[in-house]
C-alpha cells in the first residue's frame, strides 16, 4: 500500500501553532528576554548579562526553596502513591459499592484547588476548626500558622486528601483491565497474595503507576494554589515552595529579572523530568 | 536609530530619561524587552529546527537507533538533548567556575557532537 504523500495537512497546525505561540512561546520568550535584563518598569531595560542566573544559582534562598519543594513531592509521592494502591485493591469489584466508592473518590478531585485551600485552612484552624481544636482537645500542641512542622503536617495531609484518589482510580482502572484468567491461575499455583500482587498486579498496572506518578509529581511540584491558601508560604518561609517563592520575588520584590532567571532554572527541572518519564512510559509501550 | 528601544541598547545612564521613539517600538515590541543577544539566541533555535527539517528531506526517517543510553532516539530526540545538557552545561558552568562563559558554550557542541553520533 503507497499512502499519499501530502504536506498541506500542515496548515490544519496553524491554528494551534497561534494559540500556542501566544500562551506559550511568546510568553517564554519574554521570560527569557527578561532574565537578561533589569527593569524598573516603564519598558525600560538595562542589560544585565548572566548575573541574575549566578546570583539564583548561589543564593541560599533558591537552594532552601528547591529543597523544600523536592522534599515534599517526595514526601507525598511516597505516601499517596501506596496508598492509592492499597484503596484500589480493598475497592469492591461489583456491586453497588463500585459506583459508590468511585464517587466519593472522585469527590476531592472535584473541588477547586483554592476551595481546598480555604477549607484546610478553616478545618485546621486551632481555636475553632475540628481538625486544630480536636487535635489540641487530645493534648497535642498543634498551631499550623505559627509552628512549621504543623504547617508542613497540613499542607502534606490536605494533598493526601485533595489528589490520593487519582492514584486510586487510575489504579483501579489497571486493576480491572487483568483478565481473570491470571488469578485463576494463580489460585492453581497457589500463589500467596503477595506473590498475586507482585507478580500479577504489580506488572499489570506499571503503565497506570507510571502516569500516575508523572502526573502527581507534576502536579506537586508545580503547587501553589492551595499552600498559598492555607500557609501562604508561611510561617516564615516553612512552606514556601519553588512557585510561591518565585511569586514573592516577582510580584512581591518586582526583582522581574532574578525572577525570571529563577523560573527559566525551575522550567528545566519540570522539562527534564518530563522528559525521564516520557521515556520511561514509550519503554513501557514497546515492551508490551 | 531604528532599533532604539528594541534593542535595549539602555545604560544606567538612561535610565528614567524619556527616550525618542524608533521605528520598530510599537508597544508589542517593547514589552518584551528584546536585546540582540537573546534574539541571536532565539535565532539560532530557529536555525536548528530549520536545519533539522532540511536534514529530514534530505535523509527522512529521523534515522532511529538504541544508543548508549539505552534510549531509542531520533534526530529530534538528539537535539532535544543536546539543547537541554547544553542549558545544563551552562548553568553548571555559572554556578560552579563563572567566568569565561564561552568555554561552556564550546563544551555543549563538543557534547552535542557526542549526542549526535553515540545517543
């Protein structure tokens, strides 16, 4: 079979290329233009060089923000992604209880980040939120906005809550395409359940897992809505992570230069481990 | 001058004077604050992907291979990586030694020399 060649489908881009050119590429390009430059506003530039790249890459307080923001997406990858396996494999499999867990599963992801925001913060409010005050009613000696770990305990647990059920579902998914077939003959070799998980599970949803992390590490490390809400990066800095940071600096300082040498370095690490996984996901299509 | 303002041509002298409007400083132009320096970079972005699609025409395919990554890769993916170990070079470079800039730049084409033949 010869396929025509015909590159007039081209033009069929064009109206994606403009709409990306304008939320995206021309954008960037300023970004770049202005991590070069030093302003005070008024258009007027003053050519800067590379300084505002070496003072970010040195500074103390970009090297903090990384390694807050790192810390956290480790931290609620290692739990929301076990646990999001544990839920999907105790979800029932038929039955009136499928549609009812999926929905109350999907609740959370429904929500607006910023709702999410200004409920933590009113439900772990110490005085007279039920989190806070039953937590202080129990003799511990919870604050979220003014002791870090507090903060660090909430803001972790309300992305637990707000984005556990995309793992969920997206593994429940990968546990519902296995056919039977596998766990009957499982049962034959009498293979313990952990073998089954292993084994059987474990390969099966390895696409799902793999999206599934992207898509949270993503996510998380990107965050800014709901921190901003809850902790607005504080107390102190304890929880201001790579985008609220980068926000202080650019609207907070106006410093649009530093700011700009910031986010173009932050951009790189999303855009190589978009990258990792992107291959990562094309091994596992080849390999089945 | 036509390029007065693109260009950002500015000192510290300048600043806060009220300067003569050139040829080419309608506002879209102004606001995103050209230099020559970041549009010769942009340039040569251009030229990389012009330069990848003659290539494309001349040998179509994108020549795929498993390289020593491991990875499978195409032409594309080899400029992909070139580009981005290159920003990394650079910013390694800034971070860790400072001055003397253009040795990094020579570093990233010999590494991206050694993308295109081995990844």
């Amino acid at each position: 079979m010869n396929k025509t060649v015909n590159q007039k489908a081209w033009f069929f881009v064009i109206p994606v290329f403009v709409l990306v050119a304008f939320n995206a590429i021309i954008p960037l390009m300023t970004v770049v233009n202005y991590a070069f430059q030093e302003t005070f506003g008024n258009n007027q530039f003053m050519w800067e060089g590379t300084r505002w790249f070496k003072q970010i890459l040195i500074s103390e307080r970009f090297h903090a923000a990384l390694g807050r923001q790192v810390l956290f997406t480790l931290i609620i990858l290692a739990i929301q992604i076990p646990l999001g396996i544990f839920i999907a494999l105790n979800m029932p499999k038929e039955g009136l209880g499928v549609p009812i867990c999926l929905v109350l599963m999907s609740m959370p992801l429904l929500i607006p980040w910023n709702v999410v925001g200004a409920m933590w913060n009113i439900f772990a409010l110490p005085d007279i939120g039920f989190l806070g005050h039953s937590l202080n009613a129990l003799g511990f000696d919870y604050n979220f906005t003014q002791q870090s770990g507090d903060a660090w305990f909430t803001t972790i647990l309300m992305d637990v809550w707000h984005w556990t059920s995309l793992v969920v579902l997206l593994s429940y998914a990968g546990l519902r395409s296995i056919q039977p077939a596998y766990y009957q003959a499982a049962e034959i070799d009498g293979a313990t359940r952990w073998a089954v998980f292993r084994h059987i599970e474990l390969p099966k949803m390895k696409k799902v897992l793999t999206i599934a992390i992207l898509l949270r590490f993503m996510d998380s490390f990107m965050i800014y809505t709901e921190p901003f809400v809850l902790t607005g990066g504080g107390p102190g800095n304890a929880t201001a992570f790579l985008s609220i940071d980068l926000v202080k600096m650019a609207l907070g300082q106006f410093d649009l230069g530093p700011a700009a040498a910031m986010s173009l370095i932050y951009f790189f690490i999303v855009l190589t481990v978009c990258w990792v996984f992107y291959n990562l996901m094309m091994r596992n299509e080849s390999n089945s | 001058m036509i390029f007065t303002n693109s260009f950002a041509a500015n000192s510290w002298d300048s600043v806060a004077k009220s300067q003569e409007k050139g040829f080419f400083d309608f506002e879209f132009i102004t606001w995103m604050a050209w230099t020559w320096q970041t549009a010769t970079f942009f340039l040569f972005i251009v030229l990389c992907f012009v330069i990848m699609v003659l290539w494309e025409k001349k040998k179509p395919g994108g020549s795929p291979r498993k390289g020593i990554l491991g990875l499978d890769t195409t032409r594309g993916d080899r400029l992909f990586i070139s580009l981005l170990s290159s920003a990394y070079i650079h910013l390694g470079w800034l971070g860790l030694i400072g001055p003397m800039l253009w040795i990094a730049t020579i570093i990233s084409f010999i590494f991206a020399i050694f993308v295109f033949r081995y990844v």
